[in-house]
C-alpha cells in the first residue's frame, strides 16, 4: 500500500532541497527521522515534517506498520518563483529569484499487508444508521427551542448603532 504527501512551495532553492532528499531516499522510515534530525542543514526541517505527516497518514488512516515502511519515492521539483529587486549603483536595480520547491514523498511497505481499505470508511460503514427523515427535523426543532432561552438569559442585544451627532477631532476642510 502507498501513502502519498506532498509539500508545495517550500521556501528553500530545489537544489537545497535535492541535497537533503537524496541522503533519505531508499531508507526505512525510522531510519530516515533520526537522519534528518542529526542534518545540518536548513531544508531538513521541511522534510522532515512532511516525512512524519507521511507517516502519519499512514499509521492513522491506512492502519500500516511504521516499522515496515520505507520511502520509495522522493522527488523534489521546481515551484514558483518570487521576484524581487535590490537597487545598485547609478539608480540600476538587480533581479533577485527566491525560488521555492515541491518536494513529494511516496511511502510502501518492505513486507506487503492485506489492509487495502482506509479506517475511516470501514468506520463510516459500521456506524450507519438508519435514520428517518422524520427524526432529523424533530431533532432540529428541539435544538432551536433549547437556543432561544439561552441567548435570552445572557442578555445578548442588537449591535450599537453609530449616532450621527458624533464628530471627530479632526475637522475637515468644510467643517464650522
């Protein structure tokens, strides 16, 4: 089973990024963390948050094994770039290209499981009931009658309204 996280304009340079990547790719996942947090280099942080979203994604919504997890894939492409300008001399401006990354990550397992099927709709699918239309609205009502005293006890009234008698300090050009 793959889990698939993606993280978009990361605010560091792809050939940063790709230095930090490439010491991951191919690893177990465990292995990978303790990597990341030992680096010495800015873009680790990044990756490493989206590795343990990754993970996260795994373990909570596919119900896999984050010790049989490993990365298969890891890429990291250009994202957009910002364009700034830096005065130079004689009133010339330089260009300034802050570029940002994509960096997408695809996790699998070493040894493959039978869970196929996300928890959440297994979930979904144990917890339906049947329930008539009839019910939703009764219940609807009593929700409504049980608000009205309540905004009633605390005292909430309509919004002030700005009288038109009040003047600033500051007087304008055609003001006496």
């Amino acid at each position: 089973m793959q889990v698939t996280a993606k993280l978009k304009h990361y605010h560091s340079a792809p050939r940063k990024v790709r230095i930090v990547v490439d010491t991951i790719r191919g690893l177990n996942v465990v292995d990978a963390v303790s990597q990341l947090e030992n680096l010495n280099k800015r873009a680790a942080y990044g990756v490493l948050k989206l590795l343990n979203s990754a993970i996260a994604n795994a373990v909570n919504n596919f119900s896999l094994d984050k010790d049989n997890l490993y990365i298969k894939i890891i890429l990291v492409d250009q994202g957009m770039v910002y364009k700034r300008w830096m005065p130079k001399a004689h009133g010339s401006a330089g260009r300034i290209r802050k570029s940002t990354s994509h960096v997408t990550i695809v996790l699998d397992e070493r040894i493959p499981t039978d869970n196929k099927k996300k928890i959440k709709k297994q979930e979904k699918e144990d917890n339906k009931e049947d329930v008539d239309i009839l019910d939703i609205k009764e219940i609807k009502k009593e929700s409504v009658q049980k608000v009205k005293p309540v905004k009633e006890k605390i005292g909430i009234k309509k919004p002030l309204q700005k009288s038109k008698s009040i003047k600033s300090f500051v007087r304008k050009a055609g003001d006496k």
